[in-house]
C-alpha cells in the first residue's frame, strides 16, 4: 500500500476533526418528552393549507384554465 500524501494525510485529519464523536438526537432517559399541543398544530396546519390549497388549484390547474379558454375562442 502506498504511503498517504501529505495532502490526503490533512484531508483525513480534517474529516476526523469534523465528525461529532456521538450519535445526534440522543436524550437522557430522565428527560421527559413535551406534550402534544393539539390547537397549536392544528392552527399551523389551518394556516398552511389556506395558502398551499389555492396554490396547489392555480399551479395545477392552470392548463385546464387555458384549453377551456381555447376551446372557448376557436383556437
């Protein structure tokens, strides 16, 4: 095997210094986890889908919007 080059030598190094030495999202087991507000999520996802319905209608349907106006024309 050859010897490593100074450069992937660093690169190593530098990959090494950059990865956390534990795995993410591990919680003590004296943690107790937070509760489910219901009307709080509810209420974000009344307001998102006030935006993302007619979003989603007029980014869809928009085709069927044209075809029906040339229909309408003659075109």
């Amino acid at each position: 095997m050859p010897s490593s080059t100074p450069i992937r030598g660093f690169m190593r190094s530098a990959t090494r210094y950059l990865t956390e030495p534990h795995p993410h999202g591990r919680h003590p087991a004296t943690m107790t986890p937070h509760r489910h507000y219901t009307p709080y999520y509810a209420s974000r996802i009344g307001r998102t889908a006030i935006w993302y319905g007619p979003a989603a209608v007029i980014l869809l349907g928009w085709p069927l919007g044209a075809a029906s106006v040339l229909n309408k024309v003659g075109i």
